[in-house]
C-alpha cells in the first residue's frame, strides 16, 4: 500500500492513504445502471420490495419466534446520499434511519447483516480513512449487547461463537477485503491505528460487532482467518450465522492482496460449519456470502416471467445442507428475491439488495419453539429513497460521522483540477468503448511515454459530470490505488490481450485504449475474434515487432484474466494511476472533452 504524501501534503495536515486493488466482475457498474434506470422508469424498485413468502402448513399451530433479517451488501464505503434514477437514496445516515426503523419494528429482535465489500472502492470521504468510517457506521447501529470483538480474539473459534449472543448485526469479508491484504483487513476488524492514522478516533477500535468467514484459511496454519460462524440467541431461540466470499478472490484481487491465503469451496466450507451447528443443536442457519448475481427480472419477484438465480450462487445454494435457511447474498450489485431449492428440494431463501447503501433486504422468519426450525420466511428488498419514510429524517449519529469524515478529507477533494463541457461516462458503445475509459487510457500513455495504454473497465467506478472537475470526483473515478507499470510485449502478445477480453470471462472485458485501434468480429470464436489492429499512424501491428506498453499494476499481475500481461519484460513502475489522471487533466487545454471515437470497432 502506498501513500499519496506529496498530493496529500499539500492540501491536508495528517497524510492518508490511498489504497485498493482488486476490480472485481461487477465493479464495472454499466450493467447495474442500466438496470437500475430500467427499475426507475418502470416503477418496478416499488414491485421488487413485495413480499416473496415460503411457509410450511404443517407447523402453523406452533409457537412461534418472530426475527427479522436485515441484508445489505456492497456497501463500498458510501457514507454519502446517492441518487436512483432521479430520486435521493441511501448514504449511511438515512440507511442507519431505515434500518433502526425496521429493527423497532421487529416483534423479537432484528439481526443486521452484511455480505461484504463493506469496504474497498469507496468515495473520498471513507477512503481516505482507511474505511475507518465504513465500519463505524455499522458500530453506531450496534446494541448495547455488541462487543469489540478484539476482547475475544485469542479464545478458541468455538468459543468465540457464543460471545456475543444477542449483539444486532454480523459481517463476512469480501474480496474488496483483501485489497491492501490480510493485515488491514484484520486490522479494521481488531483495531490498531494506521501508519498514517490517527484518523477520526485516536484509537482505532475495530469492529465492535462479530465478523465470520467460513472459507478463508491461512495457509501458515491451515485455519479460517475468522471464525468461521457465530450462535445468536434471540428469545430463547438459536440461530446460527456462517459467513462466506467466494472462491475466486485470487482471480479479482492483486496477488499480494490474498498472500499466504486460500479460498476453498464456498458450500463445502458453509456445510462444514452447519454439521458444527447442528452437534451444538442449532436448527435455523443464515449464511452471509459475498458471492451472487442479479435476477433476470426487472420487475421483482412477483412478475410472472422472472427467472430464477443462476451461475455460481445457484450453484452453491443448491449444494447447501437442509439446515440452512436464507442466504444473504452480495457481489453482483443487484436484485435478488428467490426460493431456490438445494439438491433434494429444500427451498432456501437467498436475497441480495443491490449495493452501495441503496436497498435492504427486509427479511422475517418465524421459527417455531418447538422445533427451532424455520417454519415460515419471507423477503423484500426495499429501496432506502431519502424523499420519504425514514428517509425524510436521517440518522444524526450516523449523520456527525459522515459531517466529520466529509471535514476531514475536504481540503483534498474540493480541489478544483479542471473543466469538462460534457459528462464523460463508462457508457460503451456497441464496440465497448467509452469515452471516460479513453480519457483514463490516454492519460496512462502520456503519464509514462508509452506506445500504447489498456485500462480495464472494472477500474472505472464511476462517470464524470459535465463543469468543474475535482480532485475527489477523479478519485472517485479511479480509487484503486495502482501503480501504472510499462512493459515490453510483442504485436503477437498484444494480440493476445485483445483475445483474453473474451477468454474465461463471465462477460467480455473490453479493455480501453490509447494509441492503437483495432476490430473484432463478434461472430468468430473466441479467442479468433480480433481480425485488425493498427497503430496510432493507421500501419498493421507488426506480430514480431516489440512495442512499450502501459496497464495497472492489477493487470499487469495477471488480474481480471489478462494472463498474458506477467509476460511482459523491462518493466518499470511508473507514477500511481490517479496522479497520473490528474496531472494529465490539468495538463489539457481548458475546457476539455473527451469521445467515443472509434477506437475499438465491432463486426456482426
């Protein structure tokens, strides 16, 4: 991890630090804002918080428990209000105000849970501080019952499951995580100041409420980095909390973000965990995982034509023991409210609310006495809107938090660095192209004199407004972190490149660039489809030839799948891609505007 001192210097008294690494499938958010617009324009953000119930006949005249759930995931650090179409919604004050209400509103107690990237990729204000603040926000929200869970570190996994019975809200890792490795990531949860802290406490505390992981072992000592579950008592009954991410982290995060770890099987650790559960009595499990995807609806889960769940959480889910009940699902940024049966026909309960404090999965069990068991769920996912119910009043705890950290980090991002006529965006054309994604590619080229510049678009967070640029809309834009590195590859490597946008890909990853163009036929088999590249003076791309070329130090590990990229010779690390954005945009003739300009050109 590296520290900006020299930008940061000059603008703040305390240094902090800008850190991040991993772009994970779905950081590249195109995809989530168009679904998101199409769930505005068609009102169906209102049909997607109906309620989907699931009950069992055979125990109606049971006594029973009722426990409300409270599932968020993806929060990314938004301690500010956001916008869904043209409404106010979220930010960490009016999401705190929505989930006190809900959890008044619960007859035998509330359980907040996140799914992770609770952290990482986040806006100026969390960022800065080490996502500090992030954290902090859920220990507003925590009880009276929840502890630091620092107090309990050195005690047995298995004891460390009963420590904190009725505290209000449990948390799992996910890959954003491990962006500046284990060692934050441990330190956020455990407490310990910052080598650049001391930020908005003078004692970092950590996390005063339980985190658990499953699937994450150290590979030093062949044991979960966290507990890997956690037992709430909520009057009279046991539930049990088991907390996963998924097991391609490696593949999304820089390698020294996941040194000296290993991520094994997301069900075989989650069913490891309820055979645990299920010796010590417990018969209603939650499993919190970062790991999911978007249903294939626009309208929620009460249109006749939705589609349930697939790829790797449906997977898993189907694999998952009998004796789980909900999963709470993250990653995907989207919308999910389903019954998916595992293998032999349970119906489990698995939700996801969308991301960055914009949505709550509001989820109600009813679990008799009797047994313990389950005997009635249900879910909707509803909008946190600011124009209304709890929204219309803000947390004020919550609220002084995210003023003090917006204090804090003013004097950096209120820096004004250019002028653009018109809203730059990660919107791609039917090529992929952007015209934010050749801004951020040229300024790499220039920044390190370098022939051609790849960018991929899960680096890209988010779009520029047209006017005023600032230093913390850039940052928000390119979060990460990563040095830029310049290598040599030859024109067949290049090739390559281009060929792996498509190569054991969930979706294409269509880089951006500077310095060449080139076409692909989308009709061709992958790993055949680039049929021209040609340089900035319109010559073919010799294959023999070597050209200097520059990406970010997560590609240029291998990362999002460009596996070609570590072949690269001569290297040299190069200035941080940040730094490099900003001087390039105050480098350029004022007001400035950049294009889609045919670039990357699509056949069929």
């Amino acid at each position: 991890m590296r520290s900006q001192s020299v930008l940061l210097a000059a603008a703040v008294a305390a240094t902090f630090s800008v850190a991040a690494h991993s772009h994970d499938q779905y950081s590249h958010s195109n995809e989530q804002d168009k679904y998101e617009e199409r769930l505005e324009g068609i009102g169906a953000r209102n049909k997607a918080a109906q309620r989907l119930t699931w009950r069992d006949s055979r125990w109606k005249h049971d006594p029973v428990v009722n426990i409300k759930l409270l599932g968020i995931n993806d929060f990314h650090g938004q301690l500010s209000p956001r916008a869904v179409g043209a409404r106010p919604a979220g930010g960490a004050a009016v999401l705190a105000s929505y989930l006190r209400a809900a959890s008044e509103a619960a007859k035998d107690g509330a359980v907040i849970i996140h799914a992770g990237d609770h952290v990482g990729a986040s806006p100026p204000n969390s960022a800065l501080l080490q996502d500090e603040p992030a954290i902090s926000v859920m220990n507003q929200l925590a009880n009276k019952q929840c502890l630091p869970v620092k107090l309990f570190r050195k005690l047995p996994y298995e004891l460390q499951a009963y420590t904190q019975p009725r505290c209000n809200i449990v948390g799992t890792f996910g890959n954003h995580e491990f962006d500046e490795g284990i060692g934050e990531a441990l330190r956020l949860v455990y407490g310990g100041n910052h080598e650049d802290g001391p930020f908005l406490e003078k004692r970092w505390q950590g996390a005063g409420f339980p985190y658990i992981s499953a699937n994450v072992i150290d590979e030093s000592t062949g044991r979960p980095v966290l507990p890997p579950y956690t037992i709430k008592v909520m009057n009279g009954v046991a539930i049990g909390f088991i907390g996963a991410v998924l097991k391609e982290t490696p593949t999304i995060v820089t390698p020294t973000g996941v040194a000296g770890l290993k991520f094994i099987d997301e069900a075989d650790a989650i069913n490891a965990s309820v055979k645990q559960l299920k010796r010590q009595g417990v018969k209603t499990i939650i499993v919190t995982i970062h790991q999911g995807t978007g249903q294939t609806s626009y309208t929620g889960p009460t249109d006749p034509e939705v589609l349930p769940p697939s790829g790797p959480i449906a997977n898993i889910v189907k694999r998952l023991d009998s004796e789980v009940d909900v999963v709470v699902s993250g990653h995907a940024h989207g919308f999910t409210n389903a019954l998916v049966p595992n293998n032999v026909g349970k119906q489990i309960l698995l939700t996801q609310a969308f991301s960055a404090s914009t949505a709550y999965g509001d989820i109600d069990l009813a679990i008799s006495r009797k047994s313990g068991d389950v005997v009635e769920k249900s879910a909707a996912i509803v909008t946190t809107w600011g124009d209304e119910g709890p929204g219309l009043v803000p947390d004020v705890k919550v609220a002084e938090l995210v003023a003090q950290a917006d204090e804090r980090v003013a004097p950096l991002v209120s820096r004004v660095v250019g002028t653009v006529t018109t809203a730059l965006t990660r919107t791609e054309s039917g090529a992929g192209e952007s015209s934010l994604g050749n801004l951020i590619a040229d300024a790499q080229r220039v920044a390190t004199d370098a022939e051609f510049a790849f960018m991929n678009p899960g680096g890209i967070r988010a779009d520029l407004a047209a006017g005023e640029v600032t230093w913390g809309a850039l940052f928000t834009i390119q979060p990460f972190g990563n040095d830029l590195v310049s290598m040599d590859l030859t024109g067949a490597q290049i090739k390559t490149l281009l060929e792996q946008q498509w190569q054991g890909q969930a979706f294409p990853k269509i880089l951006k660039t500077s310095g060449l163009t080139y076409t692909w036929d989308n009709a061709r088999a992958v790993g055949d489809r680039v049929t021209q590249i040609l340089k900035a003076d319109s010559t073919p791309l010799d294959p023999a030839a070597t050209y200097r070329v520059t990406v970010n130090s997560f590609m240029a590990a291998g990362g999002d799948g460009f596996l070609v990229l570590p072949q690269g010779t001569n290297r040299v690390v190069g200035p941080v891609d940040l730094e490099a954005l900003v001087e390039y945009v105050e480098s350029l003739p004022q007001p400035f505007s950049a294009a889609i300009e045919g670039r990357i050109v699509r056949i069929n």
